[in-house]
C-alpha cells in the first residue's frame, strides 16, 4: 500500500500552543494497512495519512518533515505540497486491530500568509555565548552557564527543528581587535563571512548575557511572617547574522527573574540536573524554547542561499543536500555578485544580482549535491559564488527576498 488514503474524516482541531499568529496546534487520527507484515511501513502510511487531513483542514503545507515518534527522531518522509508549514509533528497514540494500524498525531501548523518560502532547511552556525559582567556568575559559580546556553541552543534546533540544519557549534570565544569592544553585533559582523565561509552555513548565531546578578526581597512567608528570598535575574540578547549577505535578520531581548533556591555557598555544575530542575534553570529553558521558535520565525521566509564548493566541466556541488531537503530536479540560479566597502568601517558588503545562468539538481547527498547546467556556458562560474533556488511559484524579488 503505497497510496494516501484521502477519505474525509471528522478532525479534531485544538489549540495546543502557538508561537506565532499564525500557528497552532491541531490533532487529527489516520490508518493504514500492514501489508506483509510491515508495520514500520504501514504506521509511516497512517501518520502521513493523518498529516494529509490536517493540512486540508489547516492549510498547511510541507515538503519534508521529521518524523518524531515519541519524542525520537526519525527519517524524513516525504509530504505533498499545498500552501502552509508543519513545523513539528507528535504521535500520540498507536493500536493495531486485525489487519490496520490506527496512529493519533498532533502538528504544529503555520500558514504562510505573510511569506512564501523555499522549505529548505537553513544552514546555522551556534556561535559563542559571551557573559557581560564576570562577577554575575559569582553566585554559584556559574560562570560557564553561557557555554551550557549555547550548547542548549545547538541541540535543540538539532532534535526539534527539521526547518534548521544547525552544522556546528562554538563556545569558545572568537578573537577580534579591540575597536569595538562593547559592540558584540558589529564585531560579529566584521567576521561574519569569514565564518560563513570556514563553515559552510548561512546564518551565525551568538549573544550575550547581560545580566546575571542578584538581589533580595522581604515577603510574607505562611504564617503572615515577613521573610527575605533571594532572586535572579537572567537577561541574553541573541542575534542572528546572514554571513553571506553580511546583515543582522535578527536581535532580540529574553529576561527573566525568579528564586535563586541554593545556599549562596553553594556552586553548581551547569551541566547537572539540580540547576536545570530548579526554578532559575526551568525559567532560562522556556526562555531557549522561546528563542529557538522565534529564531525559525525570523529566517523561515528568507531564502536559503547555496554556495559552490567545488566547480568541474559543466557541473557544480553546492552546500546544501538532503538533510536540507534538496531533491533531484530541484532549480537554482546563479546569482551575480558585486562587493562595496562601507566607508564606517571598510567592510566589504555584497550585493546580489540575479543571472540567466540556471542550474538542475541531478544527485543529492546528506549536506552536499551535484548541479548541471543547460546553458552553453556557465560563465565566469567559481568557488564561493551563490545559487539562489528557482520556483515559479515564489521567483519575485517583491515576495521572496533574497
């Protein structure tokens, strides 16, 4: 059995969470036959099957997903194409009757009615996490909560988001000269390309924890008493950079304050469950849940710009494949550089053009795939120039910016 069932069938639709306008939580059931005993198979079936009336109920639409069965993460499977995103998707309940397996699933839709985007996954680089004043990490000694944060950061786009294909992580500080000290964006910016280069991604991620510190406060304990707690706040500002482009596409603010619970003796490992099981640590989770949504929101509309790594005959290979959702016959178009230098601080920006030259996917790999082209020449084609993905459906600079 290799076909959707598209019977219509009374969905369940409830609200779970939203991180968006335009996003929401809905709940649908499918089934499917267990063909010679094929139950990996049939329960894939059942849940696409389950998929296909939400979105027809939602509007969604999806390329690719990661299949996530109780909270593991599985192998992409292919879905239709209609006008929206499953950002996410749970299998909540299973039984198999006779012959038929029944699934119960919940997705994460988000109609597209601002954007219409590529569906590739955007490469990600998870850059440091820097502390603005060492003496916050005092209480505790936490000094390294930072790195922890970021390494946060990386696996939760790793396991949660099939729209982020986060290639790499550093804690560790990057060098630069002393010209803007307190400017951790501009600094950034100034290495932006460079990183983007060295790591084969388009976007970098980093911030800064400005504040750390801690204070008390009298309140009435339960028997009417007034007693002192003692609380922490927890402010990072994290940024976003487009290193091919060289421009921020995002920044923004998370804070927060609640009980610091352990004795001012105490020091913790930041990596230990006794600090991410307390108050503080529950609260600076939900604020890297928060981020990671508000990150995929920012980028999701952008388009997912390829670089050439290598060129040969009539043939290039790009930097995107697979697990980036790339197919066989996927277009791309060369796009034709220009590179000004700021007069603020000579930093050279690119400016993009689009070109006649087009290219066809003819073999994908897990992060790399194979472009030829029709054209009688590629033109001055080279490594580091950038291919820009081609659709009919959303080719036009007013909608899909690049």
């Amino acid at each position: 059995m290799h076909s959707l069932n598209l019977r219509k069938m009374a969905v369940a639709m409830s609200l779970l969470y939203s991180f968006s306008a335009y996003s929401a939580w809905y709940e649908a059931e499918g089934e499917a036959l267990i063909t010679n005993g094929e139950i990996h198979e049939a329960r894939q079936l059942a849940i696409r099957d389950a998929l296909t009336s939400i979105m027809y109920q939602g509007g969604a639409s999806i390329r690719a997903l990661r299949v996530i069965e109780q909270g593991v993460l599985e192998k992409k499977s292919l879905i239709v194409n209609t006008n929206g995103e499953i950002h996410d998707m749970r299998l909540l309940k299973e039984s198999i009757e006779g012959s038929r397996i029944k699934v119960k699933v919940s997705a994460d839709i988000s109609k597209l009615e601002k954007c219409i985007s590529d569906n590739y996954a955007k490469t990600l680089f998870i850059g440091p996490i820097s502390l603005q004043k060492r003496e916050h990490g005092q209480l505790g000694a936490i000094y390294s909560a930072p790195e922890e944060i970021s390494r946060r950061l990386f696996y939760r786009f790793k396991e949660d988001s099939f729209q982020i294909d986060a290639r790499y992580l550093r804690t560790r500080s990057i060098g630069f000269d002393n010209r803007y000290d307190q400017d951790i964006e501009r600094k950034m910016l100034t290495v932006a390309r460079d990183i983007s280069s060295q790591y084969d991604v388009q976007y970098i991620l980093f911030g800064k924890v400005n504040d750390m510190s801690s204070y008390n406060k009298s309140v009435i304990g339960p028997i009417l008493l007034p007693t002192t707690v003692r609380l922490r706040n927890y402010q990072l500002k994290l940024y976003v950079i487009d290193g091919i482009k060289g421009l921020t596409v995002f920044r923004k603010n998370y804070d927060g304050v609640t009980e610091w619970p352990f004795d001012v003796t105490m020091k913790l490992d930041v990596t230990g469950n006794i600090f991410w099981a307390s108050d503080y640590g529950i609260m600076i989770d939900k604020l890297i849940n928060e981020a990671t949504k508000d990150v995929q929101e920012a980028i999701y509309c952008k388009a997912s710009l390829a670089t050439i790594v290598n060129v040969y005959e009539d043939k290039v290979i790009i930097n995107l494949g697979q697990v980036n959702g790339l197919k066989k016959g996927d277009k791309f178009k060369l796009l034709q550089q220009q590179f000004l230098t700021e007069q603020i601080d000579n930093r050279v920006k690119p400016i993009f053009n689009s070109s006649e030259v087009e290219f066809t996917v003819i073999d994908v790999q897990s992060d790399r795939a194979v472009l030829a082209t029709k054209n009688e020449s590629m033109g001055n084609v080279q490594i580091r120039d950038i291919l820009l993905p081609v659709n009919e459906n959303y080719f036009d600079k007013t909608i899909y910016e690049y």
